[in-house]
C-alpha cells in the first residue's frame, strides 16, 4: 500500500505557504515552501525538498495573481518532483472558528458558508484562508479537505479570561476573547513535552513573536489566557496591526476625525504597529540595522507590551515555570529576548548570555528559576498530525 500525501497550505493576503508530507508508521515531511508576494509584480517561489533547496525563482505575475494561481505552481512543482498528483487529505490552517468549532473538521459547503460569515473578524486572514479552500478543492477534488483552527486551541479559557465586560448578550452572541496562534501554541505544547516535561506540566508562557505577535498563558497544557481577544488586532503591536488600544481612539477616528469604519480598518490592520511607529518596515531586522530614533522607538515599545503581558501573565498563572520563545523574531532575536527578560530578575528569570545568543533550546541559566526555551514552532506539522488523525477515522486507505 502507498504511503499517504497530506499537503497543508496556509493561505494569506500576500502569500501561500504549503508543506508534503508522507504517512507512514511516522509523518514525514518531504517538502516545504513558500510563494511571497501574491497580487504583485514580482512573486517569488521558494521550496526544499527533504532538506535540500528545490527552487528559488522569480515567477509571472500572472503565476500568483491569487491563491488558485499560486497553488497551480504548488501542484506543478509537486508533480515534478514526486511523478504525480495524489493527494489523500489537504490540511488549511483557518484563523478564525469562532464558537462552533472547537477542534478540526472535514470542510464541506455548510462549513465553508459557516466559515465565510467569520470573515468580518479576521479579514487580514479568513478570506484568503476559504479561497486556498476553494482553490484546493478544485485542485484535489477527490481529497479530504481539513479545516485547522487557530481559535480551537483556546477554547479551554476561564470565564473571566474569555469575556469582556459589555452586557451579557454580547457574550451569548459570541463576543468574547477568542485567542489566535493555537496552531502554533498547540505545537510548542508538544515539543515541550519532549524535551521539559516536568514545565510542560506546570506554567508556562508561550510567545508566538513574528509579523504575528501574541502571547499565551498555559497551565498543564491548557491555554489559560491569550494576549489577542476577539479579533486578531488585540493585545501585542504585531507588523501592521496595532494591538491593544484603548476604543475611544476608534470612537475618536470615526466621530472626530471623519475617518470610514474601511479607512479604521485599513489603519489599524494594515498601517500600525511596528510599520507605523517606525515609518519604516514592519521587519525586525531592518528596524534594528536601521538605528533610526523612530526605529528604536518602535522596537523598545514592542519589547515594552511584552514586558507588560508577561508580567500580567504571570499573575493569572499564580507564578510561572517557564517561558518560551517562537515565531520569526522569537526563534531569531536573540536581542528581543535579551530585552524582554532583562531585568526580571525578582521573577527568577536569568538569561545565559551565550546561550541566547545562540538560540539554544535551553538560553535560561543554570540558576534560573524559571528556565527559558527557543522552541522553533511548527503549524504545518500540527496540521498535518490532525489531518492524518482525520484521515484515520474515516478509515481512507
């Protein structure tokens, strides 16, 4: 009997991430990649293969004019490489499950129209997630297609770390405290299990630090507390988006200002955060090559909330065990997490300067109370461990 095929796609605004991976007695990635750039001038493809570069090109714009043409290179490239187009199941990271769903499913029509209702909460991310959806459906028409929630994971929040203070019907009718990254959160829960098992048991905070930015409390294994809320705007300043804001600037933006709730949306979405402090980028390293006033001053607000969040966190947690850093500038900053832990010594927080520098697992020192971890995440493999467990209990063969 063949080995299975699961691809997973995460599909964004600008970009179509995808991994393969084969089924056997264990998942084993065989390919990883990325198209950047969808809509523009100049997307560019990037793949490996089992480790080892497999392209690097420039593609037509006619190539990633959208996430249907971006995954025709996908499927290209994989009958390229692999002599077919077999796919058993195709795993899409959806951001946004809201209320009814609260672990993976199988997508069909009254899943997808579900999930197109939800696109006012994360419009940065679930549109684009359903037209992946839609592009591999027609692409794979015989293949099980899985949805896999950032939400599902926080599902498990305390009342009063999932409610806003707003009348009761607001709550009933499903504005609370969502929490997003799970994918992420519910891999680096895993390894923890690995490779700390005795913190994975206890309290940890977990930072999903990148062009996304949250944060994550969590007591034996459950997520406790999340930094975003409702939407995926709250919390931490991310790359564009701005993060927690007190709403009577929005109330002033509309009323005051004049300003459309598109051109709100617009601003805070796509024109805030580390973008918009800086006048520069959204990219961590540029910012820190730039050396501007106004790049440094970005950067040290966003070491700041972060600073503010942990210590909150820790609270909710009545004491903490460890910490964990992922994510692009988590797994890869090793001044941010310098930053970020300084100081926190009456926490029990104590970094191995060397360690951090070299983005060990382990960068706490041999003294530190809480002890500190560089755990690189992986949503595609999460994704594809649901989807083979989907695929299992539907007995495919």
């Amino acid at each position: 009997m063949r080995e299975r095929q699961i691809l997973t796609l995460n599909s964004g605004s600008s970009s179509l991430k995808f991994a393969l991976f084969e089924q056997g007695a264990d998942l084993v990635e065989t390919m990883r990649g990325q198209i950047e750039g969808l809509g523009t001038a100049s997307p560019h493809l990037q793949a490996r293969m089992r480790g080892d570069a497999l392209a690097d090109e420039r593609l037509g714009a006619a190539d990633a004019a959208d996430p249907e043409a971006a995954l025709r290179v996908v499927l290209g490239l994989l009958q390229r490489v692999t002599g077919r187009e077999a796919v058993d199941a195709v795993g899409h990271r959806i951001v946004h499950g809201c209320l009814a769903f609260d672990r993976p499913v199988v997508i069909d029509d009254d899943v997808v129209r579900s999930l197109e209702t939800l696109n006012p909460l994360a419009p940065l991310h679930q549109p684009h997630n359903l037209a992946g959806v839609r592009a591999a459906h027609r692409a794979f028409p015989e293949a099980l297609q899985i949805a896999c929630f950032d939400t599902a994971f926080h599902r498990s929040h305390p009342w009063v770390n999932d409610t806003y203070a707003l009348p009761r019907e607001f709550y009933d009718a499903g504005v609370r405290r969502y929490g997003f990254h799970g994918l992420s959160y519910e891999y680096v829960v895993a390894r923890m299990k690995e490779v700390a098992p005795r913190e994975e048991k206890g309290r940890m905070v977990v930072m999903h630090l990148g062009n996304g930015a949250s944060m994550c409390a969590i007591r034996d294994g459950q997520s406790i507390g999340s930094s975003m809320g409702f939407t995926a705007l709250d919390g931490l300043p991310m790359g564009t988006r701005c993060g927690q804001l007190d709403p009577g600037v929005v109330l002033y933006l509309l009323q005051e200002k004049g300003m459309t709730a598109e051109a709100v949306t617009d601003l805070l979405y796509n024109h805030a955060g580390l973008k918009g402090l800086s006048g520069l980028s959204q990219d961590m390293r540029e910012l820190e090559a730039a050396g501007t006033v106004e790049a440094m001053q970005a950067i040290a607000y966003f070491v700041d909330r972060i600073r503010r969040e942990l210590g909150a966190m820790a609270a909710v947690l009545s004491g903490l065990d460890a910490i964990v850093f992922c994510g692009g500038i988590g797994e890869h900053a090793w001044q941010i997490r310098e930053r970020v832990c300084a100081g926190f010594g009456w926490l029990g927080i104590a970094l191995d300067a060397g360690r951090n520098r070299a983005s060990e697992t382990l960068i706490s020192s041999d003294g530190s109370a809480v002890r500190v971890f560089v755990i690189n995440t992986n949503e595609e493999m999460m994704i594809a461990r649901h989807s083979a467990a989907l695929l299992a209990s539907r007995g495919n063969d």
